[in-house]
C-alpha cells in the first residue's frame, strides 16, 4: 500500500503537446470533441504527445458475495465460477468484444466460492467469497488492502509485458447489490435511489434487494471519508481488485477504462483514497443502473457512450477502444494546415 502514497500528477506537458498537435490537424478546433481530450490525457499520462495504446488488456476480477444468501439475484453464485471459466476459456461475451477490437482478456479468480483450478486463470484468491453484509463486515480491512495490492501488482506485471491500456472488468453474482450500497453511502443517498435491478429482478425481489441493502448499512455503519474501511464494511472482493488497478494505473502510469457502475464504484473508492489517480482514468459509458452517472459526476469525469449498456465483464470498457483508435488514426495521420499551405483556425473567445 506504500506505493499509493508516491503517485504523481501527469505529465502536463505532454498534454500541452498532445493538444498543439490536434491544432495542427486541418480541421475545426476541437471537432472531435472529448476524444482529443481523452488523446491528450492518454500522452499525459505517458509522459510523451505521441499516444499509444496498441496494446491493450481487459483485467476481469471474479469474485463471489455472501449477501447473494438474501435473495437479492436471478441467479445463484455458481454462475460466478460458469463465467469465470467461459472468460478464461475465451467463450464469453467480453472474449468476442475483445477478438475483434484487438485486447486480451485475464481472468482473475481474486475470491471466487469454489476452487476453479482453470490453468488459464489467475488465481489471486483473498478468500472463498465475502460475508454477508447484511449481517456484518463483508471482510477484514487486512483483506481488502491484499486486494488492492493483487490490482496494483497486475498492472505492474502487465506494463513490464508491454500493456499500453487496462480496461476494467468484473464477474460477480451479487455485485450490484453491493456497488448499490457502497453508491449510496458515498453519494449520501437513499439506497431506493441508486439501486437498480441489475441482471433482470421483478418489482418484488428489487424490493428486497434495496431493504437488504438498507439494513447493511445500518448493521455496518460505514463511513464514507474511510474508503478502505467502507469498502471491508461493504464492499467485494472484486472491486477491490479494480480499485488497485486504478490506483496501479496512477503509480504505473497507465491509462486504465472504467466499465460499468460497478467499475465505477470502484473508481471513486480509488479517488477517495488518492485523488491523483482520476488522472489516470477513463470513462466509457454511463451505466444503465440509476448510479452509475452520479458517480462518474462525483469524480468529474464524462463517459463517451451512452447506450444503456449493463453487462459487465468489461464489455462497455472495451467499446471504446474503437472510439480511441478512431480518434488516433486523425491525430496520427490526417492531413495538417502546413501541410496544404492553409491558414490554422484560431480559438474565438
């Protein structure tokens, strides 16, 4: 955990540079909107203007939650494990998304319930899925930091392979419950009110879910200027693992991809526990679960999808590779003022 406290801002004259380089390109300023920041923010982070992400990795943590115990899913936590090892074996959703925009996905067993003893899976098990936080802590603060640490340590060891960018991934039957209610002790909301069906609950089971939730934070009373003792209090072990691959993004210097609503709590857990690393990430889409912009807002980041996805594993993550390829095809290649002997636009205030 040592390593949270050296991160440093990003390289905001590469950022400079990266920005005088879309001036350059013969078209409007800024007509490609939040993908030049997103350019720009990527050679920051790099320390150079000529941006890079051609290779790129998807990092999903798997990990069960012992609320499921309450009734608060479709299905049952065996599902974990099913998907764990379909993601290993590469026949998953995240593996077809991943194919054809060019990332490799890992699947990391970080609590899974049962032994998966998949030779094509990371095993950085903390524990045999969490407790139920309906009744108590769903894991020690020790347990929580070793799951930061397990993130941390897959970046380090994806950069020293070459990874250029790390989107976030997760599968965990249960998890928005719990993103539920981590979301609303940190954005002070009711939890009627940040709660969402997730993978297709009826009106009655999501009455449940959110009363569950309710009494979670009752039993554990959280406290949300606390990130890491929250996230022991209520949190997964998989997005825990998330939250260290952000913050190993910050220390690393890599770009890394906030998912879904869940990646996103584990962003903002992340920022509450060193503000610097929103310099490091960014955001694909807005969540269908009624949280998910509100947490990115809480964090200032902007998404630049909006499709009502929400399936996880990182496969609204991965849809923006393609937005960002796009946008360095132009940066990279496009036709510039000099070039054509045209005059460069100038900002109008």
């Amino acid at each position: 955990m040592k390593r949270i406290d050296n991160i440093m801002p990003t390289d905001k004259a590469a950022q400079a540079a990266a920005h005088d380089r879309w001036s350059s390109i013969a078209k409007p300023l800024g007509s490609l909107g939040l993908l030049e920041t997103a350019i720009e923010k990527i050679s920051a982070i790099q320390g150079t203007e000529n941006a890079d992400i051609s290779k790129r990795s998807v990092v999903v943590m798997c990990a069960d939650n012992g609320v499921v115990c309450e009734g608060v899913t479709q299905s049952d936590s065996s599902v974990t494990a099913i998907c764990a090892n379909a993601i290993a074996n590469g026949t998953s959703n995240i593996n077809a998304l991943a194919d054809t925009f060019g990332a490799e996905v890992l699947a990391v067993d970080i609590g899974v319930k049962s032994n998966l003893n998949n030779p094509k899976i990371l095993d950085r098990k903390i524990a045999f899925g969490t407790k139920n936080i309906a009744e108590g802590a769903a894991m020690t603060n020790e347990q929580a930091e070793r799951a930061i640490c397990v993130g941390m340590d897959i970046v380090r060891d994806l950069k020293n392979s070459g990874t250029k960018m790390i989107v976030t991934g997760e599968m965990g039957i249960g998890n928005t419950t719990v993103s539920s209610a981590l979301s609303a002790v940190i954005l002070d909301l009711p939890p009627c009110q940040v709660t969402g069906r997730g993978a297709g609950l009826d009106s009655e089971r999501l009455k449940k879910k959110i009363s569950v939730i309710e009494r979670a934070i009752f039993v554990n009373k959280p406290d949300k200027n606390k990130p890491v003792e929250l996230l022991s209090k209520l949190g997964s072990f998989d997005i825990a693992g998330m939250i260290g691959l952000f913050l190993g993004g910050a220390y690393y210097h890599i770009p890394v991809v906030i998912d879904g609503v869940i990646s996103a709590a584990a962003a903002v857990l992340a920022c509450k526990i060193n503000p610097l690393a929103a310099e490091y990430m960014f955001p694909s889409h807005i969540s269908a679960e009624p949280s998910g912009k509100m947490l990115l807002e809480s964090i200032g980041l902007k998404p630049l999808i909006t499709a009502e996805m929400r399936l996880g594993e990182g496969t609204g993550g991965v849809m923006l590779l393609p937005l960002l390829d796009g946008a360095l095809a132009v940066y990279n290649n496009a036709h510039r003022f000099d070039d054509i002997l045209l005059e460069r636009y100038k900002e109008l205030k």
